[in-house]
C-alpha cells in the first residue's frame, strides 16, 4: 500500500493554510493545481484564463509544468 502524502499551500493574498492529500511520495503539478481548484470550489472557468503559480515557500522555487511535487515531510 502506497503511504499517504500531503502537500500544504496557501494564496498570497491570504494567511490561512490548507492541505491536499494524495497517494504516494509525489503528485503531478497538474493534478496538485486540479485538487486546489476543485477543494476551493474556484470556477474552473475563471482558471481556463489564467494559471496557478506553484512555488516552493523554502526556496522560491516556481514549480515547472512538467514537474512533480514531493510531499511535505
């Protein structure tokens, strides 16, 4: 059984921190932005148009496209 993983995220614009859950050590970009629109209850529409930054709060690093996102430990 693959171990359980959670990323943790919050919008600039606010202080409050929340989680996404997911199965195994990592979760594809695109699938982690889905989850924190579809958690959010954020128009899907309004994202057709725009794009989710994902950015690493330690480093600053911005997520590419293509990556996957290791659980928080």
């Amino acid at each position: 059984m693959a171990a359980r993983g959670t990323v943790q995220y919050k919008f600039k614009s606010q202080t409050a921190v929340h989680t996404v859950q997911f199965d195994g050590p990592s979760i594809k970009l695109a699938d982690l932005k889905s989850e924190i629109i579809r958690a959010t209850g954020i128009n899907k529409d309004f994202w057709s148009n725009t794009d989710l930054e994902i950015s690493n709060a330690q480093t600053g690093e911005v997520f590419s496209a293509d990556a996957q996102v290791d659980r928080n430990v």
